[in-house]
C-alpha cells in the first residue's frame, strides 16, 4: 500500500477534508483512474484484507467447505462451549 501526506497533494486538501462523506473521483484525460473515499483505520484495514489474495483464497476456501460439509449453528458453538443460549442472556 502506499501512503501520501494529504500536504503533498494540495489540489486534493480542500476535497477531503476530515468529516468529508463523499468519495472523490480522480481522472486523467477524462477517465477514471482512482477513487479517493473517506474512512478511518478500520476502513484501511477493511480495505486492505479485500484486496489481499491470501485472504480472498481463506475465504473462498471457508465458503467451499460452508457449502459442502455445512456450519454449526450459533446456538450448537453455544452449546459446545458451556456458554449461556442467546434466549438467557440479558
């Protein structure tokens, strides 16, 4: 990933500013070529584990074995670990 000092691209400072909800479009001759959206550390972390391949294949292997062996309930992983049904709680 890399990283840019916001002071290192004035013509972009005014746009996102902090509290700045709307994404800005970055073009070259016309056409899009990046998108600048406005987040937090747990943004930049999401965004980093999306476009990780080594995470994509964990979950694409996660979500094969889901569909061919099935998942345990949350009330069964409840069950095995001693802890207190859902209905119990308050």
């Amino acid at each position: 990933m890399k990283t840019i000092e916001l002071s290192e691209v004035s013509a972009l400072a005014p746009y996102v500013q902090p509290g700045t909800s709307e994404p800005v479009i970055l073009t070259q001759g016309g056409e899009a070529v990046a998108a600048v959206i406005p987040g937090d550390e747990r943004d930049v972390e999401n965004l980093l584990l999306s476009t990780n391949p080594r995470f994509q294949a964990i979950l694409d292997r996660s979500e094969r074995r889901l569909e061919s062996e099935g998942g345990v309930s949350s009330a069964e992983v409840r069950r095995r670990l001693g802890l207190p049904t859902k209905d119990c709680q308050t």
